[in-house]
C-alpha cells in the first residue's frame, strides 16, 4: 500500500448524479485501501494508471482540516453532507491519523449540518462520542452478502461482514440513526437467515441496490473482475430479484437504489 500526502484544493464539493439529495460529499482521502474488485470510484481517478492501481494506493488530503476551518465564518447550516462518495472515510490508515475525527469535530464546533457516514468498517465506532453529539447524524454500513467465501472473493481487504454487522448494532445500540446498505448485493447464500441476521443488529432502515454494469470506461477496468467474478457464480438480475423479496418480506423498511440513500428518511 503506497501512502502519499498531498494537499487538496477543496474539500467539500457539491453532490451530483446518485447522490444528487445531498449538498456536498466530503472525502478525507483519495483511493482507498478497501479495494473493492466492484468499486466505481476507481472511475473517478485522473489518470489511467491509478485507475489500474486502484486499492494500491492512498493520497491523504492533509489541508482538510485546514480547508474546512476556512468555513467558520460561512458556516454551513441545514446542509446535508455524505462522507464519503469516492473513498471509505474509516479505512485503515484513518486508524492512525484521525484525519476523518478532527473533520468531524469541526463540523460539530463550526457547523449545524445533517451527515451521513459511508463506510464498511468497524472503526467508525471509535467516533461514537462525536457522532452522537449532532443534531442530525447517521451511519451508513455497507454490507454486500451473507458469505463469507464471496465476501473474500470480491472484497478481499474489507473487514469480514460479521464484524460490520456487529459495528453497526453497535452504532444503533448507541442511539445514533443507522442504515445498512446492501450496496452491491452480491451473492447470498440464505436469504432468511440473513434477513433474520440483519434484523438482529436493532438497525431498521435498509438500501439495496443490484450490481451494476454501466457503459463507461469502469467496465472495461476494475469492473471487469467483478463481473467475471458474478458470471462464475451465475448470479443476475433474476437472483437478485428473488433475494431483494425474501428481505423486503422481513425488513419493512427496505429501498431500492436512490430511495435507499436518501438523506432525509
Ligand atoms: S470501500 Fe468504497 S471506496 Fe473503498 S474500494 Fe470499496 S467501494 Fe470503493
């Protein structure tokens, strides 16, 4: 994993496209160390070979805090913010530079803002104290299957899915808004029980969305393996039909794609 430092020239940009409901993503890191064989960021990268790198590599915004300070005396009010669009705001390294911490700290002393957390890491329980303490928060938890086999296959340096689940009853036990989003569900193997093991965590919302493959030149990079990796196991739109109503017929609060990331639920 190659560790880089570079400054960034902003640090909240306005939310378009998918997550078009909020007002700015803010993203703490470049590339993500996650490395998901699925991942559309890596789309987003400006050069073809950090594309290729994708999950290589990690650029640390080390002005963040710095930028985000220069909004005090513009503070953001009512503004709904998802962190984060392009990377995973508790990936490892964050586990040492508390760069996604202080950011959090400043938007709770400077800021009254709605937030979403993205991420598929346990380590976002460490900022439980901050979290609570706003007004309008909630964590969003990735989690892609109920097999772990799977989980490996797709997701090899990703934290296990058990030990999502067992971050995100943790963040729903401690009275904070939790969500868990099925985002891509990949191949699952008991549908039931997995309802039943979703269920357990105390979270009630939940997002799903399908894989998919859209015509741009991710397809042809990162998402390659992903998709070959779905072919292998013959999973399509037909199975993800059937899983998607096995789970909507014991989660209630189940959304479809955009719906399920809405900031305001
Ligand atoms: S955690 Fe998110 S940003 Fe990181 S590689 Fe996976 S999908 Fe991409």
């Amino acid at each position: 994993m190659k560790i880089d430092h570079q400054p960034a020239s902003s640090i909240l940009s306005t939310a378009t496209g998918f997550i078009s409901d909020f007002d700015y993503t803010l993203n703490p890191y470049s590339g993500c160390a996650f490395a998901c064989s699925y991942c559309y960021a890596a789309f987003f990268t400006p050069t073809q070979a950090l594309q290729d790198e994708w999950g290589q590599w990690v650029r640390v915004k080390d002005n963040a805090l710095d930028l985000l300070k220069r909004r005090r005396n513009r503070p953001l009010i009512d503004k709904v913010i998802y962190m984060s669009s392009v990377t995973d705001p508790y990936q490892p390294v964050e586990k040492w530079l508390e760069l996604t911490r202080a950011l959090l700290r400043e938007l709770l002393d400077y800021h009254q803002v709605h937030l979403v957390i993205q991420t598929r890491s346990p380590l976002v329980c460490r900022d439980l104290d901050l979290i609570r303490e706003f007004a309008s928060a909630r964590v969003n938890m990735t989690v892609t299957t109920d097999d772990e086999t799977i989980r490996k296959a797709f997701e090899p340096t990703c934290p296990p899915n058990t030990l999502r689940l067992d971050a995100i009853r943790d963040v729903a036990a401690a009275g904070i808004d939790t969500c868990v989003t099925l985002a891509p569900l990949l191949p699952v193997r008991d549908a039931e029980s997995f309802a039943a093991r979703l269920a357990a965590t105390g979270v009630r919302k939940f997002a799903i969305q399908h894989f998919h493959a859209t015509r741009s030149r991710f397809v042809a990079g990162t998402g390659a393996r992903a998709r070959a990796l779905l072919a292998e196991r013959g999973w399509d739109e037909r199975h993800y039909a059937r899983v998607k109503q096995a789970l909507a017929a014991r989660l209630p609060d189940l959304r479809e794609g955009r719906a399920g990331f809405a900031p305001i639920w």
